[in-house]
C-alpha cells in the first residue's frame, strides 16, 4: 500500500532510523494459544530501528544502536499497521441520499450498487485513481498500512479490468468481482451475464487480481445464489485466483458453508450465521471477517462476534470500505465498534484488525512487529492501545 508519506519513514537506501519514546509496543506476535492480551505480545521500554523500510533492530531502549536519523515519539504506543482485508475503493459518484433514505427506514437490497456503476463506468481513468489515491492516504492517515480492493463497480470487462489495473497500482491485494452484481444491461438474462464473468471477464482481469470474490446473497436480486457463486469461484480458482466470499450479509444463507467448500481464505459480513455455519469456519482454516461499519451504517443487527471466538473460528475485522454499506475508510472505528457493539475485548479487537486481517489475506509477513517484517507500524496519540476504543471517534492513529 503506497502513499504519499511513504517516504517519509525511509531516510534513505540503507540509511538505519531510530525510533524511541515508545510507551508500548503492542507487537501482535505473542505467543499462539494463548489469552488475546497475551497474544498482543506487548513490549515497553523498547526501541525499533528502520532500514530501508524494514525492521532490522528491536530491543531494550538502553541498548539503541547509533542511527543515520530518529525519531522521539514521546510517549505514545506504537501497534502493526492496520490490515484492511476488505474494501472497495475504486467507484465514483455520491450515494448519500441512499444513506439518508435508510436512516428513515428504506432497507438495503444492493440496488444502489448500480447507481456507483454508472457513475464509475461514466468516470476517466484519472479521476478513478485520484478517488483511489485519496481514499488510501485517508486509510493511511488513520493507521492503515494494508489494504485490500475489489474491483465490483464497473460490471464490464473494459471497466472490471480498469478497476483492477488502478487497484493494483496501489495494493498487491486485489480482487476480481465481476459478481457483485448482475448490470441493468443483464437483468434479462442472469446467464449471459455469468457467461461473461467466467469468461472474458475473468481473462481481462487475471493479470490484476490476487482473488475472487462473488456477493453470494439469495436475498437480494441483484446478488447470485450458492450455485452461482460457486460456479465464479470454480473458474476464478481455475484461472489461479485464490477465493474469498461476501456471505450471509442480508439474511442466513449459504455464503459461510460455501467458502468453507471452496477452501475460501475468509468469508465476509457473516451478518447472520446458524450453528451449522459456526461449526464449519469452526473446523476450517476461513477466517470470518466482520464489517461492523456496515451494520452501524445499514441499522442491522451486529455479528455475534463471541460465539464466533467461543468455537476458535479465527475473526478479522474490516472497514468493507464503500459508497453504500459504510462509507468509513476508518480501522480505528472498526475497533471502537467491535468492542463496543460486539463485544469484543480491545485486544481481540486490534488483534482482528492486525494479525486476522493478515490471516484474512493468507499473509504471514504483516500485521505483527518482528525483526525482519515490514516497518508496517500505526503510532497512536495515546500511550496504550485500549485508547482505540475508549476514545471512540478521535483522530488518534496514523500510519508511522
Ligand atoms: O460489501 N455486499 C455487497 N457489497 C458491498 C456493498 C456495495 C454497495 O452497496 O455499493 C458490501 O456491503
Ligand atoms: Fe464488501
């Protein structure tokens, strides 16, 4: 994930940078199988030096090496950047009368996906990657330091590639969703439409896609059932993809049992799950990624998060970025609303926004501070990570 600041961390090739003043550093690499405060693998009085964008030194405060440059950070806690497995940035256009419309009680069905496909399809390729460039610097501004995009607003094979290529110029995990929605132009005829996402659709956007992904959703009509998801992901795995999966967002369905068959690195929403679905992320390696934002943003019901950790399913939690379900580029909300709506502690809450997110990705390099990983590091105005969610809505996070 690139941005403008980017730089800024780096003082040069092969030049070391010093960090001190940490109060905490919430490291996200203790030990495995263990409580989540223990997981959050907490070190104090430490320093961390930076080389060429990499941790190369971690160790008491005392025994800093001498540094080309440094940085005093006074105080405040330092975590692994925050890894958003889900969002979807690339769209044009304005829907917040949608969002106004459904505060006065007009349910959500998708239908609004069409009126960001019009305008994104209507959009050039430099306003496109203006929106997206924006967008990333506002996740990096508040502590984001991975992000995943979907493609899902052009729903043609000129605009889903386009989608994918300026995704791509900014994340290495990018994600074909031809399936988010059958386009006006297809109502008629929903096979045609699958036809062409199998197909030539696939082929155009393989060269920018790390995954596939299908809005598996019998309960609204614009979204594909289990048979047709299954046929987008069967293709999109044959074309080398790797499958993830919108699941039970607006109602039970078979979007979990149907990312558990496929082998899907995460199911995502998990809005609305029975014990059977439990059962199964339970004895599989799918994470179960929630968008509180959505429900906050949609007035639904929240994920049961604790029967989720109770069964050992591994849970990530995720901004679902996007002009209809949650307009938030925000991790930090996420974690406020996780704890607060969900009941998830702080800690397992910055763990799911961390190392699950990661696990979401099928990454092992990010979301945790080792020597060696990537200088992926989010500073908090605040000198303990439990100020995320107690102090709810306050600009504290930025990536380092
Ligand atoms: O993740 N569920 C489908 N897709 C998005 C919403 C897209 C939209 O309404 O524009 C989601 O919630
Ligand atoms: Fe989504």
């Amino acid at each position: 994930m690139t941005g403008p600041d980017a730089a800024t961390r780096r003082p040069g090739p092969g030049r070391a940078h010093l960090i001190t003043g940490i109060a905490e550093l919430v490291t996200c690499d203790g030990p495995a199988n263990s409580t989540p405060e223990e997981r959050l693998g907490i070190l104090r009085d430490v320093a961390v030096v930076v080389t060429d964008g990499r941790i190369s030194w971690l160790g008491a405060a005392s025994d800093a090496p001498a540094c080309d440059s440094q940085a005093d950070l006074e105080g405040r806690c330092v975590t692994p950047g925050f890894v958003d497995s889900h969002s979807h940035l690339v769209f044009a256009g304005d829907r917040s009368a949608e969002f106004s419309a459904r505060m006065t009680g007009v349910p959500y069905d998708g239908g609004g996906i069409g009126v960001s496909m019009a305008a994104t399809r209507a959009a050039s390729d430099e306003t496109l990657r203006r929106l997206v460039a924006a967008r990333v610097a506002e996740m990096r501004s508040q502590g984001t330091t991975t992000v995943e995009i979907k493609s899902g607003y052009g729903l043609s094979v000129l605009d889903e590639a386009r989608s994918l290529r300026l995704a791509h110029e900014v994340t290495p995990e990018t994600t074909f969703l031809g399936a988010h929605v059958v386009p006006p132009e297809h109502r008629g005829d929903r096979t045609a439409y699958l036809d062409l996402v199998v197909g030539e659709m696939l082929q155009a956007c393989r060269p920018w896609a790390r995954w596939v992904d299908v809005f598996c959703e019998p309960h609204s009509p614009y979204a594909f059932t289990a048979e047709e998801s299954r046929r987008v992901l069967s293709a999109g795995i044959a074309a080398g993809l790797l499958p993830r999966v919108h699941g039970n967002q607006l109602g039970p369905g078979p979007g979990v049992q149907l990312a558990v068959e496929v082998g899907a690195a995460s199911v995502d929403h998990c809005t609305y799950l029975s014990d059977a679905d439990i059962d199964a992320l339970a004895g599989s390696a799918t994470v179960a990624t929630l968008l509180p934002g959505v429900e906050f943003s949609t007035r639904s019901p929240y994920p049961d998060a604790r029967r989720l950790l109770a069964a050992g399913v591994s849970v990530a939690i995720a901004t679902d970025c996007n002009p209809g379900t949650c307009y938030s580029s925000s991790m930090p909300f996420m974690i406020a609303l996780a704890v607060a709506a969900m009941r998830m502690s702080p800690a397992e809450a910055l763990l799911a926004a961390t190392v699950g997110g990661a696990r979401a990705l099928r990454r092992s390099d990010i979301g945790r501070v080792y020597v060696g990983g990537p200088a992926d590091l989010a500073v908090l105005d605040a000198p303990n990570h439990q100020h995320l969610a107690y102090r709810a809505g306050v600009p504290l996070a930025r990536a380092l």
